[in-house]
C-alpha cells in the first residue's frame, strides 16, 4: 500500500512539474516580448517637447534668429516652408491690421490723429505695409500663382491699405500714399503676366476678367485715381476679352459703371470697433 501510495505522490509531482512548466515557460516568452517593446519603443525627444510648450510668434522669432546668424540653412528651412496662400496670407494680415489698430493710445474721443498717436503706433503700421508688399509681389511673380489667385489677394490687399487713417500731418500720409502707388506697380505687373499667359494659349473666361475689372475699377474709384495706370494696362492687355476697345478709359468707366457703391463692404473697416471717424483715403 505504501509503495502504491509513494508511487502516486511521484505522480503527482510530476503532473504538477508538467502543469508549471509551459506556464513559466509562456511568462518567460511574455517577458521577453515585453522587453522587446521596451528597446523598440522611441521615447519623444526633450526637443520635441519643448517646441510643442512654444506659440507660433516664439517659433517664427527662433527661426528669423537662426536665419540671421547661420544664412547658409537658409535654402534648406525654405524648403519646409509651404508658399503662402490668399487665406493664409490674409489671415497674417488681418491679425497684424487689428494689432496696428489696438496699438493705438486711448482716446475718449476716439483713435487720435495727431503726431504723438502716429509716433505711437508707427512701427505696426510699417510693419502692416512692408508685408502687404512683400505677399504682394510673392503673388505677382511666382510661376506657381495662377491670375484669379493674384487679382484676388490684390483686391484684399488693396481693401486694406483703404482703411489705413488719413493722419493730421499731411506727411504721415506719405506712407499710404506710396503704400497706393506700390500696389497700382503689382496690378499692373499681375495684368502684363495674364496677358503674356493668354498668348501662351491660355485661357480666362471673360466673367472672371470682368470680375477683376470691376474690382480694379472700385480700387481707381474710391482712392480717387491711384490705380489709373492699372487702370489703363487693364484697358490695353485684358480688355478686348470683355468688348474694350484699347485706350478707351470713358468705355472703361461706362461698361464698369454697374458696379457696387464704394463701400468696401466685404472687409469692413476693423477701425469702426474703436469709435473711428471715417478713413476712407482722398487724394492729396
């Protein structure tokens, strides 16, 4: 009895030891596995983390330092750099328009116009006109801009120098009024391109040519002649496409005379937030 009875302890042990085994050998195989995972898992860099704690001016003020003091990346950083669109371009200057205006110095009376309130928020407005201008002529001289993209940012960018305040020192209006005369240049180099595409085989239906004549035609209108020389490069190039004889400014005016009153509605004036007198630019 006792030998059956050894014998089935023996037994036992042994299913025991056959029980444990595959488990510890399946621990083993899950702990191995694990660390696998572990050595292939890529831990996010202390650099990543730092750049997601920083806001979009910090990144932009990091990135114009490090073009200041290494010129040579230049060409590489560009290459991540994805042109700018009328949207996002707009968007830049809309923000940096409402920044120029809220730069202004309290008034009860509303934003002032004198020398002090000039001093006060020059460097925005410079800041506003220097990218107008360099948005503008990204617009007008890259390959990759089709026409109805440029007249389309023009006319934004046109709106917008619309709205800059006439100044109580006639001389501060120096700025608006050379800000006028660039975008007049950018116009007219937007039409010399069109024209050279359309005798490339290109081809502009004649309701979009209309719509950038209208709009060229309101711009001239409403800052009392600034674009005239637009005007007459339109009449000359793209005019046929909508029943213009060339040089004939008075069948300009007549064909474009339905358009709407100039009140610049679709990009009103961010100046009427701020209890602002009118700001609409007569020539001086």
């Amino acid at each position: 009895m006792n030998r059956g009875l050894k014998r089935r302890n023996s037994e036992d042990e042994e299913m025991e030891e056959s029980s444990i085994k595959p488990l510890y050998r399946l621990s083993k195989i899950k702990n191995s596995d694990l660390k696998r995972q572990k050595t292939t898992y890529q831990k996010r860099s202390t650099r990543s983390a730092l750049l997601d704690t920083l806001d979009k001016e910090n990144l932009i003020n990091i990135i114009n330092s490090l073009l200041q003091k290494e010129p040579d990346l230049k060409e590489d950083i560009m290459k991540y750099i994805p042109a700018p669109t009328v949207s996002s371009s707009m968007n830049v200057l809309l923000d940096m328009e409402k920044k120029f205006y809220h730069s202004f110095p309290f008034n009860k009376n509303g934003p002032g116009r004198d020398d002090y309130t000039f001093t006060r928020v020059r460097d925005n407005l410079l800041d506003l006109i220097d990218t107008i201008t360099q948005y503008a002529n990204h617009f007008t001289t890259s390959i990759h801009v089709f026409p109805s993209t440029c007249f389309t940012f023009l006319d934004h960018a046109s709106h917008i120098a619309y709205r800059l305040p006439i100044w109580d020192n006639d001389e501060h209006n120096n700025l608006k009024r050379d800000l006028y005369q660039d975008l007049n240049n950018f116009w007219k180099q937007a039409i010399k391109t069109t024209a050279a595409n359309l005798r490339q085989a290109e081809y502009y239906s004649p309701e979009s040519v209309n719509e950038w004549a209208k709009s060229l035609a309101q711009h001239n209108s409403v800052t009392g002649g600034y674009y005239i020389e637009a005007v007459h490069e339109f009449i000359n190039q793209l005019g046929s496409m909508i029943g213009l004889s060339a040089n004939n400014y008075n069948e300009f005016t007549n064909t474009i005379a339905n358009i709407t009153s100039p009140s610049l509605c679709h990009l009103a004036s961010l100046e009427t937030t701020l209890t602002s007198p009118s700001v609409v630019g007569d020539r001086r």
